[in-house]
C-alpha cells in the first residue's frame, strides 16, 4: 500500500502522534546521555519551527511525541530533518564502532483528529504514557523520561 504523503497528515495548527524506529531495533535511546540530547534538541529546535511540544515518551528503539504543527507541513518537516540530523551525528560520535543510519524508516505522523471532548488526544497521549509500563520498562508505573504532567489515566 502506498504510504500517505506528508502533506495530507499535517496541516496548520494540526496536532499529530510522531514516531520513528531506529535502524536494527538499536536502542539508541536507552541512556540517559542519549534521552537528554534528543530532547535537548526537541527543545531547541521545537519553538524555531512553531512546534508545540503536548507530551512524549522516549522508548530504547523510539521516541513517541504528540506535537502541533503551529506553522504548517513544511516547518514540521524542517524541524524533524534537523533534530534527526543533528542527532543522528551526536549518536554516531558517541558510538565510534557504529556509522550511518540511526533512524531506519520514515518517520510516522498521523493527524489526531479533533473532537470537543478532547478524548482522542488523551486517548494517544495515554498510550505513550502507558508504552513503558506495557514492555516492562517502568516499575510503578513510573518512567523517568516523559513529559512531566499528571499521568493519563
């Protein structure tokens, strides 16, 4: 099946659930060095190109963020080639052996749909929220690497 362009999942001021893998399933986000450099980066590079930063959750092999778009298709598209660039470098310099390619597939970002209630953002915000717990990476329910807010319930 063909993959939907970017352009039709992502409109102004539209809010989407971002992820990517990383190339071989590496856990290239499983330190904390490597989690504080991505986000470092989410933060630097986030209001440069209007993205509004709603929650994220950082797995070992992926990132989960749910962002809106404030400028449109293009800067969000800017903003993910610099922060997955810049990373990218970081991650290849701190792992002398490895070389190339950190992120291995195109990155996914669906449109939540809006609705009144607001469920459908809460609905995805919880399933990055509850993607530790789930794969046993979290003990109590606790994950030292995701938005700080009142956890979903």
């Amino acid at each position: 099946m063909a993959r939907i362009p970017r352009r039709l999942l992502v409109d102004l001021g539209s809010t989407n659930h971002c992820t990517w893998r990383s190339h071989n399933f590496s856990r290239v986000l499983e330190d904390d060095l490597a989690k504080r450099c991505f986000l470092s980066l989410v933060a630097k590079y986030a209001p440069r190109h209007g993205i509004l930063v709603r929650s994220y959750c950082l797995m070992g092999t992926h990132p989960h963020l749910v962002v809106v778009a404030t400028r449109g298709q293009e800067e969000f598209s800017r903003f993910w080639q610099v922060v997955n660039h810049l990373f990218a470098r970081w991650y290849n310099q701190q792992q002398q052996s490895c070389r190339g390619q950190v992120v291995t597939q195109r990155m996914k970002s669906p449109m939540i749909q809006p609705d009144a209630s607001g469920r459908h953002v809460l609905t995805v915000m919880r399933y990055g929220d509850l993607n530790p717990v789930r794969a046993g990476m979290a003990l109590g329910g606790i994950v030292r690497h995701r938005a700080p807010r009142a956890p979903a319930r």
